[in-house]
DNA sequence: CCCGAATAGTTGAATGTTCAACAAAAAGGC
DNA sequence: GCCTTTTTGTTGAACATTCAACTATTCGGG
C-alpha cells in the first residue's frame, strides 16, 4: 500500500545537494587532471591500480569488475581499450575455459607509475587538505556506513 | 620545483577508497532506480528540480549550467534530449540576445511531480537510513568544507 | 551421465559526456 | 564610435557507459 512520502527537511536538503556537488566537483576536478597529465579518465586509472595490487599484476575480469565497482560490461569495454593502449593484455584463463585474465604490461605499469604522484598530490589537495584528522574520520565511518548499509539485500 | 609526494598513509588511504565507492554506489543506485522509474538519468531530473524552483520555471541556460554543476556543452545537449521528450522548451532571452531561457512544461512539471515521491523514497532509503543524526551533520559540513575548497582559486 | 540453471564475458546500439572549434552578441578601453 | 576581448550558447566528433541480447562454459540435482 502507498505511504505518505517521507519528504526531506531543510536540513537533510542541504545535506544532500552540499553532498551532491561536492562528490561531483571532486571526481570531475580529479578525472580532468589525470585526464590532462596522463591521457586517462579515473575509472581507467582504477583498473591499472587494482592490477598493479594482484599477485603477478593479473586479474579475473569478473574480481576486477568487483574491485572497481563496475559492470562486466563497462570492464569489457575499459579493458579493450586499455588494450589498445597497450596498458593492459588479456590471457585465457588456465583453470576456467569461459575465464580472461586482464593483466598490466611493462608499459602499463610506467605509466601508472608516472600518474600516480601526480594523482596523489590530486587527491591531498583537494580532498584531505580541506579537512581536518577528525572529519577524514568521520568521513571513513561515513562512507563505510554507506557501503555496507547498500550493499544489503 | 619537484618535491616528494605526498603519499597516503594507510587510513587516508582506506578513506578515500571507502569515500570512492560509497559514493560511486549511491550515484549509481539513484541512477538506475530514476532511470527504472521516471525514464531519466539523475542528472536530468536535478535539471527539471532546478527548473521547477525557479521563478515562472524558467532559467537562462547559463544559470541553470551553474545550478546544476555542468558545462555548457553538457547542458546544451541535456536540454535537447528534454526538448524531444517534451518536458522542457527553450526561448529567446527578452534582454540578452545572445542568451536562451530553458523552461519547464506542463508535462515536464507533471513528470517531476510524478518522480519526485519515489526518487526522494530512495534518497532516504540509500543515504539517510544509513547514517545517524550526528553523521549527517558530519556529512554536510564536511561537503561544504569541500565544496568551498574545490571552489577556491 | 544429462539437462536445466547459473556464471563469465563480449558485443552492438542507444545514450551521455567531454573537448575543441565555432558564431553571435555584449562589454569595455581609449 | 571602433576594435578587441569576453560572454553566451551550440555543434560534431571522440570517448565512455548502459542495457539487452548473445555465446560458451561450468555447476548441480536427479
């Protein structure tokens, strides 16, 4: 049966579209500047980090697609192109016939290396220096709050 | 001249990946859910909210640009997807030649009218039903903090 | 062993977004 | 008033993501 709406007050109003714009201006601040200093977007850039943290830099396309929060469909797609770029190779799977394992080249691997102080520094200045130890916090407690309470039933 | 990075220490960086994903999430969810039930993106429909706080409903394109956190180019095209399907019309702004005013529909109106319950439902559901008072609190003033730090020369 | 269901991944089309280039009008210095 | 600069908005191409459909393989009950 329909219910009433539970409308936002105010308060929860302005935390929600402070919540949006920030978020929003954040990733799109961070993706244009790896976009400018090292030709990728940030999605792509989470690919080759993820690789670069498994053993022997090689993944499963499905753990990489849990890994970086996205569909095996927008994976499939990144890692082509991260393919042509010649960033990232695809091997059949050894224990699995349906299975590809995407893993980081030499040259993908320097080029993650070149981007990420860059990336870094990105990511200090224009997230952790605008906070203080106590809100990087409760930032955490947040988002982590967030990420469990969504990814229930 | 180049100075040592700034690297992450093991809790900023749990942070920042627990921030990434969270909010990556919640976008996506609230995406699908709008998407699913009104047949728009939420960046749509953050246009129409905005246009339906306005006065007589109507905003100069470039307003609405910076209302909405998006570049011209990227309103330009967004508008004229609404244009086709009717929820929006444009028109010659009376004392700027060079400016166009975008106004909501009747059923432009209707259709936000329409959306609004479920997507607000959602809102709830997904952010706020997660965090406690204090933590929402938390949120907005971290994501102002933010917001005015990104904004800043 | 066999068959239906589930899993892994890819594909192409439709949809959104970005970027650079552009045209038109307004603003502003002199 | 004239000329440069700035502002406003659009356009098309390149790029990225979503969605549904599809193939191939593995799993699991009987």
């Amino acid at each position: 049966m329909m219910v009433m709406t539970r409308w936002l007050n105010p308060d929860e109003q302005r935390t929600w579209r402070a919540f949006l714009a920030a978020s929003r201006t954040l990733m799109e601040t961070l993706d244009r500047e790896l976009q400018r200093d090292a030709g990728m977007p940030h999605a792509y850039y989470e690919i080759l980090v993820r690789l670069s943290e498994a053993p022997e830099r090689r993944l499963r396309m499905s753990e990489l697609a849990e890994l970086t929060g996205s569909s095996r469909s927008r994976l499939s797609h990144a890692v082509a192109r991260l393919e042509t770029a010649g960033w990232v190779r695809r091997e059949e799977c050894p224990t699995d016939r349906r299975g590809q394992l995407a893993l980081l080249t030499e040259e993908g691997f320097a080029t993650l290396a070149a981007a990420a102080p860059g990336h870094v520094e990105g990511v200090r200045r224009h997230l952790f220096d605008a906070l203080s130890p106590a809100q990087v916090d409760q930032l955490r407690r947040i988002s982590e709050a967030l990420t469990d309470h969504l990814s229930r039933p």
